[in-house]
C-alpha cells in the first residue's frame, strides 16, 4: 500500500507545539535541537511557551517545520511520495532527500522572514463557491496594477483568494451575489501566494541559488505543477515559483491517488489537511500525527 506524507502550512500552528515529542522521544529531540541551533531567535521557547511571536510569519513558518521533522523522527514512518501544503512544501524536500535538514531549516527561516515583510495585502477564505465563477469574479475586479487570486485551491468547495486588500474586500462584498455560502477573511501578514510576493520571490531566489537541491528518493507532488517531480532544477524554480503561484492542493491529492496512494500521514500540528483529504477523496485512508499519543497510536496499529 503506498503512503502519502502530508506536511501542513501556515495556520496549523499553536502554542506548545512539539513540547510533548521534546519530552518523551530521544529522537525528536535531537532533531528539534539541531533545528533550534540553526536559527538565530529562541525557537524552542516561541513553540514550547505562550509567545505572541508564533503567529507571526517569520516565527510561524521555522515552527511548522520543526513540528512536522520531529513527528517523522519520533516515528520513523517513511513515505512512497510526498505532498506539503505551502511552506509544507519544504520539510517535504528534506524527508524526499532533496534537501539536508540544516539547508532545510535555513530556507524555511529565510522565507518565513521575507514573506513577513509584505504589505498592504489580504486573504479571504471562500466557501460554496465554483471555482469557475470565482476565477470570473477575480478577473472582473483586477487590473494591470492591482489583482486579487485564487492562492490556495484547498478543495472542491474551499478557495482561498489573495491580492490587494481593497479587492480582496470588494471580493468578499460581490462573491455572495456569484454563489458563495461563506467569505471569510484571514489573519495573515500579507498576500501568500500572489503577485505582491514578486520581491519576497526575487530575494528568495537570489538565496536559494547557491544550495544543492539532489534528486529525490521519492517523488514529490509540487504546489505549482500538480504532479509528482523528480528533476532537482525543476523542484528549486517551482519552490521558488509558488511564493507568486496558487497551492493547487486538490489536483495534487488527486495526483497522488492516481500514483496509487491508498494511504494519507498527516505530520505536524493539527489536522488541517487531513479534513480537506477527506473532502477530495474519501477512498484514502487518512491519518494524523500532531502528538506524541498519536504518534504511538499509529506505531501500534
């Protein structure tokens, strides 16, 4: 039975993540201190204690990874194929062997700070709305300088939009007129995944340029592509690609299935993805892995 890992994004993330792997498995441990040493704030305490600072994206990003390397070191659980939503996407490189753990959490720390410092962005979640009419919507209201997107397709009857503020609200004011049952908008820092991260992309990729990206053991299903890559150069130009590009998370769930995953291992905080799986393809047997109890739960089936 092949077994899909899936590595959750911004939003999964609450205070005292990960303390309890710290605690009781050696092997998360060391993996969350050599991560914890490899970044210059205190990691360890914005996860393990009450800290405003893990909302913030340049926190909130290094924590989510953390989180989901030392489930799969608690665990030793391995994958036939990988799949992370968003900032996912990069502990997802370090278990498919693209990435070493410590170009991992240097990546994962510079992406977090200059996705951080975009402004005058928003997000919105939408609920009940055809894609389709909400493509037409986003077109309707955007023009050369100011646009609003889809960003995350996270399943058939959720879609999250992002773009200047003012559109996004003008979005959330026009979309119940085209269907949609709920428009919510979302606590973030700034635009993910639309054309206001064009500066944050460039940076990225001025750092990311001199790092070894290796071909990976596994497949990995990628954000922009929607389907499993296995080519190093073209895994790095879509990491850097979707910090502008839409989470086509649906089609790569539905990629998977048709690779053959029967199984779905959810790991870091949360169960975020494991509920939209359930919403894309109920035939997949879907799991998390958020604590230590889960972690042992599993490991005993």
């Amino acid at each position: 039975m092949k077994r899909l890992i899936l590595f959750p994004g911004q939003g999964a993330q609450y205070s005292g993540m990960a303390k309890d792997i710290y605690e009781s498995s050696s092997e998360g441990r060391t993996v969350l201190d050599e991560i914890f040493m490899n970044v210059d704030f205190d990691l360890k305490s914005i996860m393990f204690e009450e800290d405003t600072r893990l909302n913030q994206t340049e926190y909130t990003q290094p924590a989510l990874f953390a989180h989901s390397m030392a489930v799969l070191a608690a665990t030793g659980i391995k994958g036939d194929m990988v799949l992370g939503h968003s900032l996912g996407e990069l502990p997802a490189l370090v278990h498919a062997g693209v990435l070493n753990i410590q170009d991992g959490i240097r990546i994962v720390a510079k992406r977090g700070a200059l996705m951080s410092k975009s402004e005058g962005g928003g997000m919105a979640a939408v609920i009940g709305m055809e894609l389709a009419d909400l493509e037409e919507l986003c077109d309707e209201l955007s023009t050369d300088g100011r646009r609003v997107q889809p960003a995350n397709l996270n399943a058939p009857d959720q879609t999250v939009v992002s773009g200047d503020a003012s559109l996004v609200e003008e979005f959330a004011a026009k979309a119940k007129e085209r269907g949609a049952r709920r428009v919510m908008p979302l606590n973030v820092s700034g635009a993910f995944h639309s054309h206001l991260m064009e500066d944050a992309k460039k940076e990225f990729s001025e750092f990311v340029s001199d790092i070894e990206f290796s071909a990976p053991v596994i497949p990995v299903i990628q954000n922009v592509s929607a389907k499993p890559e296995t080519d190093p150069d073209v895994i790095k130009a879509q990491l850097i690609e979707q910090m502008t590009s839409p989470v086509r998370f649906t089609e790569c769930v539905q990629a998977a299935v048709s690779e053959g995953a029967e199984e779905a291992v959810e790991v870091g905080p949360k169960k975020v993805l494991s509920g939209l799986m359930r919403k894309i393809d109920r035939s997949v047997n879907t799991v998390n892995i958020d604590t230590m109890e889960q972690a042992k739960e599993f490991l005993n089936e």
